[in-house]
C-alpha cells in the first residue's frame, strides 16, 4: 500500500555510479526507471509481450512530462507506482511516481503518453477490449504536487530544424551516433539516452552563457552547481543504431530563481528533429541542497542571451 494509489511497477535504489557531479541521480536514470515502470504497467494491463524480442505490439512514448520533486541521492531506496490518467482510441496517458521508500515522499513524477503501435513499423492501432477492461482497475489521479508547474502539456507542434537552429544561433552541445547498446529490443534509440545525451552537454552550454553571465551565480563563495526542476521532451522520431544526431540548444527565458532552457536533437543529413524538450534548470547551493537566486545583474546580462519564439 502507499499514499498515491496505484500499482507498484519497480523497486530499488540509487547506484554511485549512476550519481553525477552534483551529488544525485542523473536524469537519464530517472528516465531509465521511467522506462523499466513501462514495462510493468504494460504486464498489468494485459501487454506482456510488448517489450520482448517476439512481440506484435508495443508502448512508444511520444511525450514526456517530469517534475523532480525530491533529491535522491546515492544508497536511496526507491520505489515507482503507475497508472492510468487517459486511454484513448490508440494512445493513453500514464502516470508514474517515483517514490523515496523510507519516508514516503516523492522523488519524480512522471505522466507519459504512448502510442499503441506495432512492435517494427509504429504502426498505431486500437487496444483490446481486455487492456481497457484492465486499465479501469488502475485509473489514478496526478497528486497536486506532482502537476505541471512551469511547463504545460499543450500539443507540440515543433519548428525544429538544423535550418532554424542555425537562424537562431542556438549552441552546439552535442553530436555523435546512436550505438547499437543505446537501442531497445526493436532497434529503437532509447528515450534515456536522449536524456543522457543532453545532460553531457551541459556543462558547453553552461560555458556558452556564462561568457555573458560572467561570475558564477553565488557571490558568497558558496559551491554552485545546476539542476532541473521540470522537464517536458516530445519524441518526433526514433533514430537507429548508426544515425546520426546533433543537438543545439538554447535559452528560451529568464527568471529570479530558474531558467528556460530548450533542446533540440536533430537529424544532420535531413534536418528534422528526433525530439526536443524544455526543461526549467535551477542553480543549487551543493552544501544547503537550496535554489541560489539569479542576481538582478545576471538576468539582465542572461536576458541578452534569450532566443525569441524558442521551444519545442
């Protein structure tokens, strides 16, 4: 049993390994977990097959919205429920919460809307009568907490291109290829290396703005690092083991206490986005664990800085 309602899909923890330079879980592996839920949500709703090697059928994600509620931090004990927000003709809207298992409180939330599709082509097509019986059972409701705050859920209709991440100068912070040990078992780029890819590209952005920003945010000599409150990525398409990608990146507004940043991840042979996503970034205090406010000086010089009309 637990406070959120909801069926337990994943327990564990937090590996160091898995922890960044800023004492916490990376946001890949909180997409990874995402993804591992999936799968369990998927059992219980009558889809066990959907994400093995045979299968006919599977979940694509299409949209991702996670709000980062609670640190956690290496040996954390971990636990995820799920559930059903929405179900339409082939999609729906599931809600993960990742829950610290000590204390009850809520590390991650979660909503994820996915396509039922065919497992090789993507194909979408109506659920079963059985799927929907069974997703009755598990309908639950987005605690107030784990809401969209910043971010909302609006449809993406995205403007990304390579042709207009070079109108708008956004940074270069990554590029590379998809490797066949980023693919799931159909082939797909999965969506925590996406996740991962962006947050190895950081630290160039960070360079990049901070050639404006001048000094870091704390003037008190404080230790300052970075993380991210919220995050919304909509998958426009599924690169292969060999593709190739680049993502430039941007900064869309600037506030007292958070920034807008936005992410491209692009196809440089056509141009076109294998998906995007914004994300609210904080600069945090890593001895007090608490938000470091952007000086008045800063967000004037960051203002410069800011893309009009940038986003997903």
């Amino acid at each position: 049993m637990n406070d959120f309602g909801g069926l337990e899909v994943w327990r564990g923890g937090v590996n160091t390994w898995e922890c960044d330079d800023m004492g916490h879980l990376n946001v890949r592996f909180y997409v990874a977990r995402a993804m591992e839920g999936l799968v369990g949500l998927a059992g219980a709703l009558g889809l066990d097959s959907a994400f093995r090697e045979q299968a006919t059928a599977t979940l694509l994600p299409t949209d991702h919205h996670i709000r980062f509620l609670r640190e956690a931090r290496s040996r954390a004990p971990l636990h995820m429920v799920a559930g059903v927000l929405e179900m339409r003709e082939s999609h729906a809207r599931f809600l993960q919460l990742l829950v610290h298992s000590i204390t009850g409180e809520l590390a991650a939330s979660f909503q994820c809307v996915v396509t039922h599709a065919t497992a090789r082509e993507g194909r979408p097509f109506p659920w079963s009568a059985e799927t929907l019986r069974r997703a009755e059972r598990y309908r639950m409701s987005t605690p107030d907490k784990a809401a969209p705050r910043s971010l909302d859920l609006n449809p993406v209709a995205s403007v990304a291109s390579l042709e207009e991440a070079d109108r708008m100068n956004l940074v270069r912070i990554g590029a590379g290829a998809v490797a066949a040990a980023d693919c799931d078992i159909f082939g797909r780029m999965r969506p925590d290396i996406f996740m991962g890819r962006v947050s190895d590209g950081i630290p160039t952005l960070g360079m990049a703005l901070q050639e404006v920003s001048g000094a870091p945010p704390a003037e008190s000599g404080a230790r300052v690092g970075g993380a991210v409150l919220e995050y919304r990525v909509a998958y426009h398409a599924w690169p292969r083991a060999g593709d190739r990608f680049v993502i430039r990146s941007g900064l869309a507004a600037v506030g007292d206490r958070a920034q807008r940043l936005v992410h491209w991840m692009l196809d440089p042979g056509t141009g076109k986005p294998w998906a995007t996503a914004e994300a609210i970034a904080i600069a945090l205090d890593l001895e007090t664990r608490k938000i470091v406010p952007t000086s008045v000086g800063d967000q004037a010089r960051l203002s410069g800085r800011v893309t009009p009309g940038l986003a997903l």
